[in-house]
C-alpha cells in the first residue's frame, strides 16, 4: 500500500490515523515530538522548526523515497482572543498550526508521485472568527486549497479535513461546551472518515458533515455572524 507519514502521530487523531493505515497495510512513519508507539516507524520532529522537519524528512526519504499518504496533523491549542493570549504563545500557534504543514510539505515534496495524497487536518475554528487559533487555522485551510490547485496537474491528490470538537488530550473538549458536548467525536471515528474520503478522492470535509452550512453562512453573511457573535465586524 506505500508509506503513509503522519504528524502529531503521539496521539489524538494522529494516533488513530496511525492505526487505521496500519490497518490498511501501509507502512506508517510518525512524526512528534514524542514517542509514537502506533507508528511501525517514529522520527522526533517539531514542525514549528524548519530544520527540525528538514532533518526529519531527509532520514524517511532516505529510507522511503516515495511517499504514498502526507498527513499534517500536529497542532496546539489556544483558547481566547487576540487580547487575552500571551504574544508567544500566538507566535507558537501560528508557527505549528499553519507554518508546520507548509514545511512539512516542502520538506517532503519530492517524495510525493503521481498517485500520492496530502491530507491537511485543518478545523472548523478556520471557518470562523474566533481569534488566534481560529486565524492560523484559516492560513492553514487557504494554503491547504490552494495546493490542492497547485498538485492538481501532476497527479498529487490533496484532501482539507476540517473536524469540530474532538477529544483529545491536548484538546479536551467535553465539560467545556454544555449542551453541545453530545457533538464531541472521538479521534477513531474522525480518522476512520479520513481514510473513507481519500478511498472517495474527496478534496474538502467536514466532520461531522452538517458543520459545512456554519462554514458557508460565515462566508457569505461575516458581518452577520460578527453580529450573532456580539462583535463588530471589520472590512
């Protein structure tokens, strides 16, 4: 089935993508700054630091050439606005959310052939305003479509996947959200999603689907919704 790389394979959906392409008889290569003990093979890397991916994919395309699956998954979190959170950790934030996957990709591009996948585990926060999380996930979703564009000619498939609320241990989610902890999913049924949409050579998801509208209300009507959120939008 090829090498399937995946990044923030320690846990989370990483993990559970980590099992599922076992699963599915590729040979797994996890990329974290931990241990990845679902990967077959694990490299220490930090995506938020050029020659930490650099490094890392020199010694997996030094062993795997080709590249089957390129999943960037690493992120970190950041609850608040723009005025609430500390100036490092917005750098942070930025760096691994948005400018991870772009070194990712560069650093393994010329492993990528006709055929591959690039899969980029975006969020829903990059659909909405709703502060320095949701802004390097917005960068991630623009750069994330527009590679889509960019491999399109050479054969290289590129799928956005933009979960909700998911548990995770960097992102606990239930008790957080009153009501609407009955819509947190679980790292397997998002990974198992993942794997269904690359079978279907889908380009964009959202999981669970119906978030798709919320998307598109705050694009066609964001001063609306800056409204329903007590803000004021700005051109």
């Amino acid at each position: 089935m090829g090498v399937a790389v995946v990044t923030g394979a320690s846990s989370g959906i990483g993990a559970a993508l980590c099992q599922e392409l076992h699963k599915q008889g590729h040979l797994v290569v996890g990329l974290s700054r931990r241990e990845a003990p679902d990967a077959d093979e694990h490299e220490v890397c930090d995506v938020s630091d050029r020659a930490s991916v650099a490094a890392a994919a020199n010694r997996v395309l030094t062993r795997h050439p080709q590249i089957a699956i390129l999943i960037n998954n690493a992120g970190i979190p950041a609850r608040g606005g723009f005025s609430d959170i500390d100036e490092d950790r917005i750098e942070a934030v930025t760096a691994t959310n948005y400018l991870g996957s772009v070194w990712v990709f560069r650093a393994f591009e010329s492993g990528l052939v006709r055929g591959s996948y690039v899969v980029n585990i975006v969020s829903v926060a990059g659909t909405v305003a709703a502060g320095p999380y949701s802004a390097a996930k917005h960068a991630q979703l623009a750069f994330s479509r527009s590679l889509a564009v960019e491999l399109a000619p050479r054969g290289v498939g590129v799928l956005t996947v933009n979960p909700g609320y998911v548990e995770t241990d960097g992102f606990p989610q239930r008790g957080r959200h009153g009501i609407f902890d009955r819509i947190v999913v679980d790292p397997p049924l998002v990974a198992t999603q993942i794997i269904e949409g690359m079978a279907k050579d889908k380009r964009e998801m959202f999981i669970p689907g119906w978030y798709r509208p919320a998307a598109w209300f705050q694009a066609l009507a964001p001063a609306t919704v800056a409204r329903l959120r007590g803000r004021r939008a700005r051109p």
